[in-house]
C-alpha cells in the first residue's frame, strides 16, 4: 500500500484542505464585503480623475498617459457621436459602472469602468491568503487536523495489529488491549465485538476439536472388539470367505476414517525443530510413495528454477503433497496423467496439483476443504482436503480449488518461505 492510500493521510488532508479553505475564504470574504461600500466610493473618484485627464488629453491632441500606479481600466464613450473614443475593446464590458462627465469644452462623455467586485475581489482574497493572519489559521488548522486524524486512525491500526497478531499467532484467547477495550466510543464498540467474535470462535472450535477427539476414542474400542471378532470369524470361516472379507474391508475403512479423524484434530504447527531437506529430495520420495497406489500412473514434477537449493520441514508439507496427490490417484481414471509444479520466487513457494480427470461439480467447489465435504463421485470421508487446507493454514499458507479450463480439477497452495 503507497502512502497516499493510507487512511491517515485521507482523513487528514480531507479534514485539513475543508478546515483551512472553509475558514480563510469566509474570512476573507467577510473583509471583502464589509469594506466594498468604501472601495467603491474610492474606485469611483480614481475613475473620474483619470478620466478627466484622458479626456482633457484627447482634447488637446496629445497621446492619452497613464501615471504609474494609476492603471485603471475605463472607456470612454462621447456622447454626441456615440463613438469609444478610448477603451480596451469596442464596448465596455457588461456589469460596468457609469460616470457622466462634462469636459472644459462643454463635451459630455460617458465613463465605464469595472466595479469593485470584478476588480478587487481576487486582489482582497490573494492578498488575505499572504498574510500572517491566514498563515496562522493555516498552521493551526494543519496541528488540528493531524490531532483529529492521529486521534481516529491510531486505535484503528490498534485494532489491525491486535487481529493480525490472533492471525499470526493462530491464538484465539488473545483479547485487544485494555485501552482500546474500555473506550466509551464506537472504537470501542468495535473492539469489545471483536473479543466476543474471537470467543465464540474459540469456543466453537473448541468444541469442535474435543468432539472429534472424543468421537474417535469412542470408536476405538468398538473398532478392536470388531476387529477380534472378524479375526475369529476368519479362523473358522476361511481367509477366501465372502463375508470375512466384507468384514475386514469394512473395518479397515473404519480404522482409516478413524485415523484421519484424531489427525484432524491434533493437527499442530510443525515444531521449528523439524529436520529440514531438499526440497526436490522430498518431492521425488512422495511421488514415488503415491505411485505405490497405481505403479502405472504418470506423474509429472516441475521445479522452478530447476536444482533449487530450497530446503523444508518435511511436516506438515509432505503431509500436504501426499494427501493432494493420493487424490488425484484415487479419484480420477487409471491413466489419468497428474502434474506437480512448483515455483520459487521471493521467498514464496507455489504449488500446484494437477490432473486431468473429469473435475469437480461448479456447485461443490465453494465447500472443498471443509471437513466431510466430498464430490459426489468421492467414496472417501472429505477429511483429506480439509485436513490439507488445515496444515497450510498452519504453515501461513493459502489453498484454493478450481476445475481446469482444459478440464481436470488443480489445487493451487502458496506457502512462505522462510530464510535459508
């Protein structure tokens, strides 16, 4: 953001610029007004002296003069004729004021010159606006207004920085600073609703948390008695029974959803002691791990720049890549080819996994990564792309999801970098 579209410096000049010319120019029309029935007495006589003296100097032939500091715009019209005798331009101007004068050879003339108003008026407001009295009001409104504007913007950016750090630091207990909180203003309205928005959404994901974690505990122990049974009916029935092995599909999909639920809920920052490595290293070793799914699956990777020295925690983003490319495997055709491009750049790395199945539904795209959101052509639980959306969270990430418009479905992540 570039200066000039702070709010700071909105707000300021807005309230400075309206303050200052509000107050000079009321000032300074009010001068103009109250002194503008003398002036045009004092313009009046100035007009008929220089006038005599043009006219006296016509008569006598000579080249009418000006004296210096005399200047003054007039014409004269003789009235016999009818003809502009002297004059800037043919006629005088509309809105002049009129002089009947009687020269010394009994001539009358007519006399128009400009009147206070059309003359003064800007030389009154040009020389108010150089004076010390409205250089004063200047500075005065200047300091006022950049109190006004300190005054509104800095619990703003108080507030920013208090809902930036809950952000950063994924800390929901954090509350604004007392200050901001005990306000008796709007500023502290706002910051009083932002504590209860961040509690409820503390509590909520609390809740949410717990109930997951309890959830899968609960299963565990029905998931072993299930377990031993189809053990002991596998013992009696025969390993080749349709029914045993019914069972222990069925257990193995329980224990599977299971798993992914207590991930779910334990995910974790990664721990800055998390070894790091080469990032085209872990790359190859996770695509070699999803190719175990379907050993005749294509699968491309694209580093750029290509030998990048970049080095990662492995967790939470081999955690990521997996879950992303297990997807891809699983919910598209055999033969489908899947693509894995990563780019490098100011320390941000970007992400994406490709394929060129048949997509997602338009209307399911909005709830992907939101837990037990699934296609409707997805056997699995929906926990997979939440469960990836989480970790990139986590990571200060971004993950979004789209169809391709050559079709295919492609999940895009940005991931800062941090410092090699």
């Amino acid at each position: 953001m570039r200066w000039y579209q702070k709010l700071f410096w909105r707000i300021f000049a807005a309230v400075w610029l309206v303050s200052t010319l509000g107050i000079l120019v009321s000032i300074g029309i009010y001068q103009g007004i109250s002194s503008d029935h003398d002036r045009s007495g004092l313009q009046q006589e100035r007009a008929r002296i220089y006038a005599e003296q043009l006219i006296e100097d016509i008569e006598s032939g000579r080249e009418p003069k000006s004296r210096q500091g005399r200047r003054l715009s007039l014409w004269i019209i003789d009235e016999e004729t009818g003809h502009v005798i002297f004059g800037e331009g043919r006629r005088p101007p509309r809105g002049a004021e009129k002089l009947e004068i009687e020269s010394s050879s009994g001539r009358d003339y007519e006399v128009y010159f400009p009147g206070v108003g059309e003359v003064l008026l800007m030389q009154k407001m040009f020389g108010f606006l150089l004076s010390v009295q409205a250089i004063w009001l200047g500075l005065v409104s200047l300091f006022s207004s950049l109190l006004l504007t300190w005054l509104i913007v800095r619990p703003i950016n108080a507030l920013r920085a208090h809902v930036r750090s809950v952000y950063d630091s994924q800390n929901l207990s954090s509350r604004a600073d007392q200050h901001l909180s005990q306000r008796t203003d709007e500023l502290g309205e706002l910051a009083r609703e932002i504590d209860q928005m961040a509690d409820f959404i503390e509590r909520t994901l609390n809740a949410q948390e717990n109930l997951l974690r309890d959830v899968s505990h609960e299963l565990r122990a029905p998931l072993a008695r299930l377990q031993v049974s189809a053990g002991l009916a596998e013992q009696r029935l025969g390993e080749d029974d349709k029914l045993v092995k019914r069972i222990n599909l069925e257990c193995a999909r329980l224990e599977h959803l299971i798993s992914e639920l207590l991930l779910l809920s334990r995910q974790q920052v990664a721990s800055v002691h998390e070894p790091k490595i080469l990032l085209s290293d872990l790359l190859t070793a996770l695509i070699e791990d999803a190719r175990l799914l379907d050993p005749q699956r294509e699968i491309k990777l694209q580093v750029i720049p290509a030998n990048s020295p970049q080095k990662i925690a492995a967790e939470p983003f081999s955690r990521v890549v997996s879950n992303l490319l297990n997807n891809a495997i699983k919910h598209t055709e055999s033969g489908t080819a899947v693509s894995l491009d990563v780019k490098l750049s100011d320390q941000l790395l970007k992400l994406h996994v490709c394929d060129s199945g048949a997509g997602v539904a338009p209307e399911l795209l909005a709830n992907l990564g939101e837990a037990f959101r699934r296609g409707s052509t997805s056997d699995g639980y929906g926990l997979g792309l939440s469960i990836c959306k989480r970790a990139v969270l986590q990571m200060g990430g971004d993950i979004s999801f789209a169809n391709r418009s050559e079709g295919g479905f492609c999940a895009k992540i940005s991931i800062p970098l941090p410092n090699r």
